[in-house]
C-alpha cells in the first residue's frame, strides 16, 4: 500500500503585531440626533394609533384611507434609517 502524501496546513492564525487600530470618524451622537431619531418612531406608531382608534372622527384622516399607513410607517422607517448613524 503505497503512503499517502503529508500535506502542509496553512497557517491562519494573524500576527497581532501586524494590526493596525481603526480610528472612527466623529464621536458619540449629540443629544439633539437621539431625540429627533426617536420623535420619528413614536410619531409614526402615534399617528397609526390615532388613524385607528379615531379614524371616523378625523375627517382628513379618514379621506387619506390606505395612505395613513404609507405615512405611518414611513415616519417609523425615516427614525430606524437614523439609527444605523447613531453612535
């Protein structure tokens, strides 16, 4: 029975001495960012609470019919874009 060949694993292991740091642009968000990023979220969740629970009261609000979801969740996904610039 003929040997079979030993083959040489490489080695993947990184050298720590050969890492740079990664400097981050810019620090921690102001204040101001975090409040306006959060004033989309509840906005949108409020202004799908109100089209539901006071839909036939608001006559605008009712004229608008499917739009007041489009407006709803937009308003909620304008405040989670915001979030993956948020540090």
């Amino acid at each position: 029975m003929p040997k079979s060949k030993v083959r040489k694993k490489t080695d993947y292991t990184i050298n720590p001495a050969s890492r740079t740091p990664v400097k981050i642009k810019g620090g921690p968000s102001p204040v101001w960012y975090v409040v306006i990023m959060l004033g989309f979220m509840l906005a949108g969740l409020a202004w799908l609470l109100v089209y539901y629970l006071a839909n036939d009261k608001i006559s605008w609000m009712a004229n608008l019919n499917a739009w007041n979801f489009l407006i709803g969740f937009g308003l909620m996904v304008i405040g989670l874009v915001m979030t993956m610039r948020w540090r």
